[in-house]
C-alpha cells in the first residue's frame, strides 16, 4: 500500500483484518468489511495498517 503510495487501498479480504474485527458473535466476511471499511475513506490503507498493528 505504500509502495503504491494510494492512501486508500483496502485488502477487505485479509485474514488478519478480519480477525482484527471479530466479536463474540464472529468476523465479519470480506463484503461487510468493505461496506465497514466505507467509512474509513480516502484514509483506508492507514486503517488497515492500524488494525494489523492492534494486539
């Protein structure tokens, strides 16, 4: 993402995003992380980077 320097590139489908977001009731799929993710714009890559970096 930052070699590509694009501020909003999102792997929504990322096995370790998703587990970043899971609750007690299970992890989101890839096409809810995307509408998740929505939010997040322009910025998304960074959110990205922030949720892999989370314990």
């Amino acid at each position: 993402m930052r070699g590509y320097r694009d501020p909003d590139a999102f792997p929504h489908s990322d096995l370790g995003l998703l587990r970043a977001l899971e609750t007690e009731s299970g992890r989101p799929n890839p096409a809810e992380m995307l509408m998740l993710a929505e939010a997040w714009r322009p910025w998304r890559a960074y959110a990205a980077m922030r949720l892999w970096a989370q314990p």
